[in-house]
C-alpha cells in the first residue's frame, strides 16, 4: 500500500493535459437562483489527476445522434413566427486553436418565451413551425452556424416578476471528458441580463463572456440578422516541454 | 460594454445550467443504450410528437455482447427524486479501451434523462479496467456527468463496481476519504448494478474536481 499511496502522490504532480476552471465559472451553490440551494454539494469537491478517463471523449457523432439539423426554420410545413436570425462563430480551446469537427448542441424558445415542453405552461402561444432543437458540427476551422428565429424572454417562478433574458441553450462536448460545457448565450442590449439570477451567477467581467454581438457582415440583406458567438472550451495547456 | 467578441475577455466561456426543459433538446432516443438494444434515455413524452426530432435509436454493437443494466435514483437535498435531471456516462469496453484507441464500434457515451420518478437507467457493457500511457490501472469504472435544473455547473463522479479487487488499489479510489468511498460502489440487486446519486446531504455522493 506504501508504494500506492507514493504512486498515486506522484501522479498529482503530473501536469494536467487540460486546464482547469477559471475564475468565471460560476459555483454550484447561487442561492438568488433558488433552486440550486438543494442541488448543489455541501463537500468540498476531490480533486483528481486527469487520466485517461478524463481526457478521452466521445467520437461518431452522427453515428450516435445523426447529422447536422442546423436551420431551425425549415423543420415543419412553414416559416415560425419571428425575427429570423443566424448565429455563428467558433469553438476554440483557451490558446486560441480552433476545435474541429465537434457537435454543438442547440435548444430555445419560441419568439414568444414559449418552449415545445408539456411542463411549460405559461400563456404565450406555441408554434406549430418551430421546434426549437438543432444540432451542428464544427468544420476544420472549428466554424459553426445555424439559422433560427430569436427566441423571446419569458416569465419564471424564481422570485416576484422573475423573467430570463432572451437565450439560446448550448451544448458541447468537446475533445474529452474533461471539456464537457453546457452554457446560455445571451443577446446584446438586453436589460434583463443585469437582473437575472442564472446569468448573474457568473461575475462580472466573465459574465459578458456570454453575450453575442449583432454583426452587420453575418447578417444576410433582405433574410436574417446576424449574431456571432465564440465558445470557449477548458484546455490544452502547454506541452510539459513548454512548460520547461 | 464587453461582450463575446472582445479580446480581452477572451477565456472559458462560463457554465450556465440546462434549465427544466431540456428534454427535446439533449436526450435521444437510444441515448441511454449503449449497445443499441432497446430505444431507452429520452422523454418523449414531454413534447408533441412531431415535435421529436432527435436521433431514432439503432444498433452501435452487432456482435452479441453481454450486457449490463446500471440504474440509480438523483435525489436533493431533501431527499427528494429529482425528475428533470440529465445523467451521460462515458466509459471504456470490455478490454479497457476508449473510443479511439480500439476498433470495437463501442462509442462508450450515453445519456439519460431522469423519470417523474428520479430515475435513470443505462444498458451498456462493464467495461476493463483502464491502462494510462504511464502504466497506472485504473479499475473497471464509467465517469459520470450529472446535470439538471438548478445545476449551474455538471458534477462528475464515478461508478465502480462491488465486489472487484482491483478498487482496492484504484488511484482515484485512494484519493477518496474512506469513509465516503462507499458513494461510489455500485451494488448489484436482482440483476441491476443500483448506483443512486445523493445531490446533497447525508451520504452526499463524492464529486470530484477534474
């Protein structure tokens, strides 16, 4: 057992082969966002080596979910309702690299708040053209991009007038277990992020990491606005030569 | 103001959490049967029908394999099953290989989501134990992700399997106070490895750093 516990010692020096998080991820523990106050771990996290486990991940993504659903308004008979918008940008690791050839995952509302959900219940209409789920692969540049409408804001329980800023639900995996990201991205001028309690869990600067910008050039004449969105996912870190 | 595009916040982009109403995005059908058997891991039945467009379920294994059934329940703080959580698993095969490094057609990744009940339930095979470049062997285990409502960022942990010897000597394992360890042992009953995951509280599951 001494020469375990030795091993296991010597493999917490070794250079993690991803980063870590920042300091713009929120905790797991915001009690403005009630609900992670019975959601969220009392002890303290144990950190581990990343080992094989942790920096391998997922491939085949058509094979295990199918291919790309990257225009959200030509799902069903006609056109939603809506402000027709294209969001793009890349997934990058924290040098800048572009990361190739991975899914992102899309979810929202409507342009009225509303989601396609049996539990959401609230009086805005549904539209019989829009679903709201898509799916896209990065390119070689680690480029993305999808066609939706803007989704709408919408009420929620979370405290007296509580509403969510307009968002589009991203997902990604990245290269390994260890990049896996689930964020919101928000759009630009919009009053109700400052209030928002999910939003506002991450501080200030980071928080803005999270809000697109309106682009003149991704913007199509006479079709869709454009918004541009960069995701950045955990890693690589220098070679441990470089680290030298 | 700074926004997304700015250079000098260029960093991680931040965890936000997947909301409650994830269940037409994420999860497809399939999703949570690792060997492509049965259609189990999504919620259909939280949407209209025509509205599922995510994947149908098909087979990723076509040479019979013995399978294993991995269910738990995610409760809060308070105990209570928690019905609008997302579980995915990632894992080596049976001979401790990852995607990628085998030829095997495993992908070794699923995902479920959680009953009205709490409940998720995976059909994959157990996997080897794991060899690092380094030589270090890990035993056979599945790395958890858990998100949900009310989950501004996933916790992982893991699963490892009652009753094998290689835990004894597991480096992660060992890095675990012992008296906790026992959050991460699957136990076998009537024929289903049962691993509940506690968010919070009284025999709160290890979660760890990665």
């Amino acid at each position: 057992m001494t020469t375990l516990s030795g091993y296991s010692r010597r493999k917490m020096t070794k250079p993690d082969t991803y980063s870590r998080e920042d300091a713009g991820q929120p905790a797991s523990l915001h009690p403005a966002y009630a609900s992670t106050v019975l959601r969220s771990p009392r002890q303290p996290l144990v950190r581990i080596p990343q080992t094989l486990t942790e920096t391998t991940g997922p491939r085949d993504w058509d094979r295990l979910m199918g291919g790309a659903m990257a225009d959200l308004t030509t799902q069903h008979a006609a056109m939603p309702q809506g402000q027709r918008i294209i969001v793009s940008g890349r997934v990058l690791d924290e040098q800048g690299h572009p990361v190739p050839h991975t899914v992102v995952e899309i979810w929202q509302a409507n342009a009225a708040g509303r989601y396609i959900h049996a539990k959401d219940q609230w009086d805005a209409p549904l539209d019989p053209n829009f679903t709201g789920a898509g799916r896209v692969i990065t390119d070689g540049e680690g480029r993305y991009r999808f066609v939706s409408v803007r989704p709408g804001a919408y009420p929620w329980g979370n405290h007296y007038n509580a509403w969510r800023p307009a968002h589009i639900h991203l997902s990604l995996l990245g290269p390994a277990f260890a990049t896996r990201l689930v964020t919101q991205m928000y759009f630009p001028d919009d009053p109700l992020i400052e209030i928002d309690p999910i939003a506002n869990a991450v501080p200030m600067p980071q928080r803005q990491r999270m809000v697109s910008r309106f682009d003149i050039a991704t913007t199509q004449p006479n079709w869709a606005l454009g918004y541009l969105f960069d995701i950045v996912l955990r890693g690589s870190l220098a070679t441990p030569m470089e680290q030298r | 103001m700074a926004d997304n595009q700015s250079s000098e916040l260029f960093g991680q982009t931040p965890s936000q959490t997947v909301g409650p109403f994830f269940h037409y995005g994420l999860p497809w059908k399939g999703g949570a049967d690792l060997v492509g058997a049965t259609d189990i891991g999504a919620r259909p039945d939280l949407m209209p029908e025509d509205h599922y467009l995510l994947a149908q379920p098909h087979a990723t294994v076509t040479e019979p394999v013995e399978t294993i059934t991995i269910e738990g329940v995610v409760v809060d703080g308070q105990g209570v099953p928690t019905p609008d959580v997302m579980v995915e698993i990632w894992q080596a095969d049976p001979t401790g290989r990852y995607a990628g490094e085998s030829n095997s057609g495993f992908i070794g990744f699923g995902r479920s989501s959680t009953s009205e009940a709490g409940v998720y339930r995976f059909v994959t095979v157990k996997p080897g134990a794991v060899m690092d470049s380094d030589g270090m062997i890990q035993a056979p285990h599945i790395a958890f992700s858990i998100l949900g409502r009310g989950m501004l960022k996933r916790l992982v942990t893991r699963l490892y399997f009652d009753g094998d010897v290689a835990n004894e000597s597991d480096p992660i394992l060992g890095l675990v106070p012992h008296a906790r360890r026992d959050t991460l042992i699957a136990k076998a009953r009537d024929g289903v490895w049962r691993f509940d995951i506690v968010l919070q509280g009284d025999r709160e599951t290890v979660f760890f750093d990665i």
